[in-house]
C-alpha cells in the first residue's frame, strides 16, 4: 500500500528511527516501525485487518473515518484512506479491499 503523512514533520519523525525513539521510546518506536512495514507490505487495507496483532478496526463517533492499528497499550496509529472520494461498499461501509493508499494522522491514545 501507499503510505503518506498528515503533515511534513510527522512524515520526518515516522522516516528517523532516532527521532521516534526520542518521543516514543524504544519499544513503542518498533512498534511503529513495524505498522508500517506491515502497511506497506499489504496489497490493501484489508489484509491488514488479517493479522490479528494489528486489530484494525474503524472508529466512530468524533473519529469517524479513521482507522485504528493496535501499537502498544494505550497507543494506536491512526490512519486514514488517502482518497478524495473514500473507497464505499453500496451500504455504505468502508470497502476494505479497495483501500490501497493510506494517510498516517499520527499516534494516540484513543481512549482519553
């Protein structure tokens, strides 16, 4: 999959090891690391949501829209999918299959 950032600084944090490490620490920084090795790895969003470490699942209410990647506790990556018009099946629902470029918003605990 195609991976872009939100902004300019997070694409520069999310390609320097050093600098995730510095905010995140180290484990959390593997972590990341990880996510998105296994995002650009990935044909499409849904075989992410395949793996169950990852547990990618959408978000509701204020978040609706974006998708969220296990990291660890309480910290999730947020993603979303980098369209102008978001891949839908005729419900409605995000068509996970056809989701093949992603936006990376950033790392945060989703449960504040």
């Amino acid at each position: 999959m195609l991976i872009s950032f939100g902004t300019k600084s997070l694409g520069k944090e999310f390609s320097d090891k050093k600098i995730l490490v510095r905010r995140w620490g180290s484990e959390q920084a593997k972590k990341i690391m990880l996510r998105l090795t296994q995002i650009e790895a990935a044909d499409n969003l849904a075989d992410l949501r395949k793996l169950p470490q990852v547990r990618a699942h959408e978000l509701k209410g204020n978040r609706a829209g974006q998708i969220s990647l296990d990291l660890k506790q309480p910290y999730r990556l947020l993603i979303v999918p980098d369209y102008d018009e978001t891949p839908r099946k005729p419900d409605g629902g995000l068509d996970w299959d056809k989701v093949k470029a992603v936006k990376v918003l950033g790392v945060e605990d989703t449960h504040e």
